[in-house]
C-alpha cells in the first residue's frame, strides 16, 4: 500500500507476492481491490510464478479439475514446471486418481534432479499409496537419508489404511527413536492403528505420547483418542475426553454417540445425540445410523418412544440432501 501511495509502479514481479501475502492473512477485500488494479494496470504473459499461484489456489480450495487444467495450460505455453509446481499438482493428480500422469511426473522429477527435494518426496509416496502400490512408496521412503516428519507421516497413514498395523506401529517407533518432533499428523494416523491390538496398554502409552508432545487437546487428537478408548470398551476414559473438549465438532460428537452405542449405552448415546442437537449441529449419515441403532435396541427394550428422538433429525436431513441409511436386511433406505 506504501508502495502505492509514494507513486512506485507495480509490475508482474510485485503481484504475485502481493496476492499470495493476500491469501496467507485472508484478505479477501484487499485481495479484491489488488486483482481490480491487476485488471487496470495489465499483465504481459503469465510467468510461472503466477501460474504456481493459480494452481496452488485451486488446489488448497479443493478445485482439482480447475487446478489440472490450469496446470496443463502452463506446459502449453512452454513452461517448464519447477517444485512449486509438482508441489502443487501431484495431490491434484492424486485426489483426482490420475497415477499413470502422477507417474510421469514422477519421471520428470528424477530427470530434473529433484528428488532430493523433501517437499516432492512425500507426496510422491502419498500418491503412490493413493494407488494400492505400497511397496513403491516404501521405497520411495527408504531412499531418503535424512526424513523430516512429513515423510514420515506420508507413510504412516496408507499402513494404518491397509490394516498393516504392525507396519504402522514400527514406523511410529522409528520416528520416536529418530527423536523427531511428533504432530497431530502423525498421532491421528496412528491412533487408529493401536486400535488393531488388543491390549489397552499400548494405546494409554501412546495417550502419554501424545501429552509429552503437548496435542492432547487437539481436537482431532483427543477425538481419535476417545474413539479409540470406546473401541477398547473404556467408555469413562472417551467420557472424560469428551467432557475436557472445550469446542467440540460433529466428529467428536459423532464419535462418542457410536462409541455408546458400540458399547451397548443406548440412553447415554441419545443423551449426546440430544446435547449435539442442542449445540445446534445437524446430524449426518453417521450420527442418524447410529442413533437409529440405538433407538431399535431400545424399542425391543419396550421404549417405544426413543424413536420420536430422531425422527426430526432424520426429516431435516432429508431436506438438505440424500442420505443412505442400512436397513436391517442390509440394503439401504434412501432419503431424499
């Protein structure tokens, strides 16, 4: 703004930088009037630098169509991509199931001598996961000398995904022996892997963890926590988790409805299931399976009246869109 009122001229160089500090503090309204002076002043032919911005706009928005598209348009006009670039475009290539292109870019970055480069090599191994080639990303992974935690954690999750949770386990070891600072990453892909072992004692160790590295109170932490605390039958320990959560979401409730009813405390479940309504969340396909379920046990109890609970909640959701909810031979009933 200084620049502006002194009288200095902005070029293609000064833009760039502009827009992106714009995105970063979510300036929307600055953002605005900077993109009229853009329009106002004119830009010769796009550099890479604005490319890389548009694409990694779409992307963090979720736009992946429009972020692919955008990208194949950059190497039309000759550019060469750099590692802002495949940043940016290998998770596109990867949400939208594109590996045979992901893989070519894969070739493109050993070509250009950039695998070194600790940004490229964990999305590389998380598109690699995206398609079912595990033993690819392993070695993907075991090339790198020296591993920050983002590659680990790219590996992490696709083991836990596949149920290799032996693999998972070994590879949170090897990060706490690597003394490597763990993140809320790393303790929401392996959280569900402790799930996989019978022993409680494993996942009370790794709850210890995670309060060593002070993200107990993240909330996505304490839910997976409180899930995986149900899962073990350990309702007092989720109920406590959940009681700490000072801002709870739809997962956290969502998480301690099911894990009441997994352990067959079909009143306590309702109970939450009125609290979530209260705080004025709208159930989903997950909150309404659940409850349902309870309300079903409930009524062969010989309280009929449970279902008069939800029966608002599902009528509201089928307003807002289409919902499939098992029926008990197994086929979904749609709501629409």
């Amino acid at each position: 703004m200084k620049c502006r009122v002194s009288g200095c001229s902005s070029d293609d160089f000064t833009f760039p930088f502009v827009i992106k500090a714009c995105s970063s503090l979510r300036a929307l309204g600055i953002g605005r009037e900077i993109h009229c002076v853009v329009l106002r002043t004119g830009i010769p032919q796009p550099d890479l630098v604005s490319w890389n911005a548009l694409i990694a706009g779409y992307s963090l928005n979720g736009l992946h169509q429009e972020a692919f598209e955008t990208f194949r348009r950059a190497l039309e006009t000759g550019l060469e991509p750099n590692v802002s670039t495949l940043a940016s475009v290998i998770p596109v290539c990867t949400r939208l199931g594109l590996f045979h292109f992901g893989k070519y870019l894969h070739g493109f970055i050993v070509k250009s001598g950039y695998m070194c480069d600790l940004f490229l090599v964990p999305t590389l191994i998380s598109m690699y996961t995206g398609d079912f080639d595990l033993s690819t990303a392993r070695k993907l992974f075991d090339s790198v000398v020296e591993k920050n935690v983002t590659v680990w954690n790219a590996l992490i999750p696709a083991y836990t995904q596949s149920k290799k949770f032996f693999e998972a386990f070994e590879m949170f070891r090897g990060m706490v022996r690597a003394q490597l600072k763990l993140d809320l990453v790393t303790f929401v892909s392996i959280i569900p892997s402790f799930e996989g072992y019978s022993c409680i004692d494993y996942g009370e160790s790794l709850h210890a963890c995670a309060v060593k590295h002070g993200l107990e109170n993240q909330l996505s932490v304490s839910t997976a926590f409180l899930s995986m605390y149900a899962k073990f039958g350990n309702v007092d320990s989720a109920k406590f988790l959940f009681d700490q959560v000072p801002i709870r979401n739809l997962l956290s409730y969502n998480a301690m409805i099911s894990g009441c009813v997994s352990n067959g405390l079909w009143d306590a479940s309702l109970a939450v299931f009125r609290d979530m309504k209260i705080e004025g969340f709208n159930p989903d396909a997950v909150s309404l399976i659940s409850v349902i379920s309870a309300c079903s046990k409930l009524e062969h109890e010989n309280e009929p009246r449970s279902m008069d609970i939800v029966e608002g909640a599902v009528k509201n959701a089928a307003g807002r869109g289409t919902i499939d909810l098992p029926s008990g031979g197994g086929q979904g009933n749609q709501l629409t």
